[in-house]
C-alpha cells in the first residue's frame, strides 16, 4: 500500500527490466518517502502453479535484467583489457630496467637517503650524486634505443626536420635526439610521412601520457590500427 501523492509524485508504474512494483517502490524510497513494515498478514497470495503466467513473465524479466548485467560488464572488462593494453608503454625496455643491476642498486640507494638520511647532509648529497651517476647510463642506453627506432622507420627525415625547423640547430643536438627529447612534444613533425600534432590531437592519451607520438605509433599505435596523419603545413607552430 502507498499513498497516491507518492505514485503521482514518483510518476506511476514504468516498464523496465526490473519488476513494476520494485521499480515503483525504489523511485518512492529515492523520492524520500518513508517506508513501513506491517507486522500482520493483510493479503493472502495463493499460487496455484509453478507455470502460471505470472511468475514465468517475472523469471523472463529477471532473466533479461541478468542478462543485461553480464553484458555490461563484459564491456567493462574489455574496456579495462583496452586501457592496460593501452598505458603498458614499453614492457620490454622497463623490464629490462628493473632487472638491471644498477637500476636495483640506484632503486635501493634512493629509498636510503630519502628515508634514513637527514636532506641536505654530505651524506644525502653524494648519495644522490652517486645515484644520478649510476642511473645515466640507463638513460643513455634507452634515448640511444629509441633514436635508432626512430632512425630506422621512414618517418623521419633528419634534413626535412631541420629545414622545417631551424632552431633545432642552435640547440646542438642531433635532429633525432632533438626530436625524440623535445621535438614530439612541442608538435614537431619528423617527417612529411607523419603529423606529431595531429597524431596528439586525434589520440589525447599520448599527450596524457606524456610520450613522444611517433614511438607511441611505432610500438603501439600500428597494433592498434591508428593513423599515421601526414604532416601539413602549421607554419613552424609549436602545439
């Protein structure tokens, strides 16, 4: 039993996958209508037979509302699938990272003197001297990694590169290196073959994630069927 201005209020019985009642008593309790339990029997319900249309229209509506619930969240694990494939950037070279005796020691050195030393004694600072030290090379080792990647895929053409974009040259670094560390960033383009500011704007999580956009294209955008937009001319302009 309800009170009519609840029903009124509540918009009445709606077809769903939910039974009517319990769709219609939920918007009530959602409205803030308080609701009360009897505590003596008012309506006696017989039920003659398990096959009574009833209860066979009610086990369809339960069955469709489950059905509804597991495609649903079967969308919602391959969105989760789609999104770790997404964001997992460069496994190999990670792995291989994490299983580099320098990195562990330069892990274990960093915990040391962030957790034990006070900041900005002697010994805090060598330390992280002594870190930065070690972890260069693994640095080096990766840019060097990723350079020849970017060398190697007919993307990028080094006189185009810096024809296009003469300040590159008073940085003193090379045209790849340039690109791979600041170029892609900015919305350079390394090439005619490929846009670094259209590729960013047509996928945002390779700005988000703060990758350059022709490495992200090489390892992960060409497995996922994205495109390569050619480069068209944004009068030198930075993104």
């Amino acid at each position: 039993m309800y009170r009519r201005a609840a029903y009124q209020q509540t918009g009445g019985y709606v077809k769903e996958t939910l039974p009517e009642d319990a769709s219609l008593f939920a918007r009530m309790l959602d409205a803030g209508w308080r609701a009360e339990l009897v505590d003596e029997f008012l309506l006696e319900y017989r039920q003659h037979s398990k096959d009574q249309a009833n209860i066979i229209k009610t086990l369809e509506l339960q069955n469709a509302h489950y059905v509804m619930q597991i495609r649903r969240l079967e969308e919602q694990l391959a969105e989760a699938q789609a999104y770790f494939e997404k964001f997992n950037i460069t496994s190999n070279l990670l792995k291989q990272i994490v299983l580099n005796r320098s990195w562990r020691l330069f892990t274990y050195l960093s915990r040391l003197y962030d957790k034990i030393l006070p900041a900005d004694s002697f010994q805090s600072v060598f330390l992280e001297k002594l870190t930065a030290f070690l972890y260069k090379p693994i640095q080096i080792n990766m840019e060097n990694r990723l350079i020849k990647l970017i060398q190697d895929s007919g993307y990028f053409d080094p006189d185009w590169y810096v024809s296009q974009y003469p300040d590159v040259i008073h940085t003193g670094m090379e045209p790849a290196r340039h690109y791979l560390l600041l170029g892609g960033f900015e919305g350079l383009s390394p090439g005619k073959d490929f846009s670094s500011k259209e590729y960013m704007e047509l996928y945002p999580d390779v700005w988000i994630l703060r990758m350059n956009p022709l490495v992200h294209f090489l390892l992960h955008g060409k497995q996922e069927g994205r495109k390569a937009a050619p480069h068209r001319n944004h009068a030198n302009k930075r993104f």
